[in-house]
C-alpha cells in the first residue's frame, strides 16, 4: 500500500518533503514505509552525490520517469 504525498514547495529540499511523506505515512498506518517511488529528478536530488548529506534516507527511493516531479509515493514493498 502506497500513501501519495504532492509538495510543489520550490523552496524545501526534496528530503524534508520525504521527511514529512514518511511521517504521515507512519501516523495513518502505524508502521514505517521502506520504499519511496518518485520522478528521476527528485531522486536525483535525494540520493546523496556529496558529503553535504551524510545522513542515509529512511526509505529506499526508486526513480519512476511516469512520476511527476515533487511527487513522492512511499510504502511498503510488495
């Protein structure tokens, strides 16, 4: 089961919006999401290329290139 979460925010980084998804995620379903599907770009902006986030995301991200951007489905991998 996958929760769809929509931010057009230019301004937040793309891992907050993840951060706010995962949430609310955990708060309707009780449990943490392992996965996130979104478009190559947002992908691209959250997938560590430097040491600027050395922290690792709380879900696997996918690219999806029929996923628009700042659009983010996390769930649970089936």
């Amino acid at each position: 089961m996958f929760l769809g979460w929509y931010d057009p925010d230019r301004k937040k980084p793309a891992r907050q919006k993840l951060a706010e998804a995962v949430q609310r995620y955990s708060e309707k379903f009780g449990r943490a999401p392992q996965m996130c599907l979104t478009s190559e770009a947002d992908a691209a902006d959250l997938v560590p290329a430097t040491k600027r986030h050395p922290d690792p995301l709380p879900v696997t991200v996918e690219p999806r290139r029929y996923i628009a951007r700042w659009t983010f489905y996390v769930g649970d991998a089936a």
